[in-house]
C-alpha cells in the first residue's frame, strides 16, 4: 500500500500531519503500528482527536481517507464507522473459493479468491450491487472452466 498524508489544522490554528503507510499511522511525529480488523482485506478506522477537530483514518483495502468532523475531506460525504462484514458475504467466499476448486481447479479457485477480496471490499463499502454483479461475473467464469474441462479436457483424456 502506497502512503497517504494530510495536514489538518485544529481551532488553535495549529497544523498536524497525519499519514497512513501499511498498517503503520503516523500522528504528528509518532507513528503507530495498528491491526486490520480483517483477515482478508486491510481494514482500519483509527481515531485521532485534537482540540476542535475530530479525525478518523480510515483504509479499506489499498485506499485510504480521511474524515474530519465527520465528513470525508476528499469527497464531502459524511464519515460513518466501518462496520462489520454481513455472513451473506462469507457465504460468498466460500462459494467462490470452494466452487472455483471444484469446477475448474487450482486456477479457477485463486480466481474465486481475487473476487473475494472484491466481495469484502464492496461490502465494506456498503455496494452490493457491486457485490451482486461481481459474483454473476465469477459464476459465469467457473461455468466456463466447468465446461473447458468437461467438453474438452474430459474428451481428450478419454482417447
């Protein structure tokens, strides 16, 4: 992951700088070593509050935000605590990574983990549609490798 850094400045007009690199953030001078909340996916939402000004990092994956106040600084949008990841999607993970192994392999079931990543991401991010067209996708893959191995493989290995 790429390092972030902001400037803020708090109500005695005083500049902080935060940064995010990994799971490492930096406040001011000292930096802290924080854990994701997932095993999956790099998940952090770190607090830091100065006078007036109340700033939570938060990095989903590879991206990184700040919000101040409670609003994002990049988009304006209001800053909501990172929730938890519904079962409904692990189900899906499962699905993907056992159901890739069983139709087309070791290849297909690595394929089920990359869109795996993109379930828990989307999800963290509160788009499940995003989820919904991200799982049709890899379906219509694994059909693929299922009918790669049953109408040519199979065939071949049969001579």
């Amino acid at each position: 992951m790429k390092g972030s850094e902001w400037t803020i400045s708090d109500s005695n007009g005083m500049a902080h700088k935060l940064g995010i690199r990994g799971t490492n953030i930096t406040v001011d001078s000292n930096t802290y070593k924080v854990k994701s909340s997932n095993w999956l996916i790099n998940v952090i939402d770190y607090s830091v509050d100065f006078p007036g000004a109340n700033c939570h990092i938060v990095a989903i994956g590879n991206k990184a935000r700040l919000a101040v106040n409670g609003v994002y600084n990049d988009d304006g949008t209001p800053y909501e605590p990172v929730a938890g990841i519904p079962a409904w999607i692990w189900v899906l993970v499962a699905l993907s990574i056992l159901g890739g192994w069983f139709f087309g392999g070791l290849l297909c079931a690595a394929i089920g983990v990359a869109f795996s990543t993109m379930y828990v991401s989307a999800a963290l991010n509160k788009n499940n549609k995003k989820v919904f067209i991200s799982f049709a996708i890899f379906v219509v893959i694994a059909l693929a490798f299922l009918a790669l191995n049953v109408f040519v493989l199979a065939p071949a290995t049969n001579m």
